[in-house]
C-alpha cells in the first residue's frame, strides 16, 4: 500500500528543487550542490514510488496511447511526455505528472487537459 500524502510531498520536494536549480546558472557554485540534491530525490523517488507509478503509467498508456513506451516516472514531471493518442490524432498531445493531488493529465494542444488518472 502507497502512502498517497508521502507521495505527493516527495514529487512537490524534486519539483521545488528543479525550480530552485532553474533560477540559478550553471556558474553558481551552489549548481552542483543543488544538481546532486535533485538527483538523489530522484533516486529515492523512484525506489520507493517507482514501481507504483510504472503500473499506472501502463495502464494509461494501453489505454489512451499503447504506441508509445512507458518511461520512467520521473520523466513525466515538468513539461510532460510527448504522446500519441487516437482519440485526439494529430493534435500535440501530453502525458504530465502533477502533484497536489497526484494525478497523471493528458494536456491537449495549449488550453485543454484532461486527468486520466488520480492516485488513490
């Protein structure tokens, strides 16, 4: 059983790390620091949800886009994954983790999301 509120809080913590090393440029000598700290999030992160995720990835991925590869979770945070869906063929369609709750959304072209899985 997956500690939803654990989950979460572990995704909101790489989210504010990537944005604290999107402030700062590559000079900084704070750069490498905060790289490792991400990275080390990221690690923990994926031993201890990794497998959770993977699953419902999966699922979302037979069903909405079963051309496309599931990659790692992590993956999906930020900016998303670029998909491809029949129901919206051709149109520039986005797999993105999100956090608060943890939800998978599928972002259709610039201004229409759809949430297509909720952790539970």
């Amino acid at each position: 059983m997956v500690d939803i509120q654990a989950l979460d809080k572990a995704l909101q913590e790489i989210v504010k790390k990537r944005n604290e090393l999107e402030k700062i440029d590559y000079n900084n000598p704070k750069y490498d620091d905060l790289e490792e700290q991400l990275h080390d999030l990221e690690d923990d992160f994926q031993s201890e949800y990794g497998e959770y995720l993977e699953d419902a990835l999966q699922d979302v991925h037979d069903e909405l886009c079963p051309d496309n590869d599931v990659l790692m979770p992590i993956a999906y945070l930020g900016k998303g994954i670029p998909v491809e869906t029949d129901k919206y063929a051709g149109k520039d369609t986005k797999l993105l983790l999100e956090t608060n709750p943890t939800r998978l959304t599928l972002t259709i072209g610039k201004d229409k999301k759809e949430v297509v899985w909720t952790a539970k």
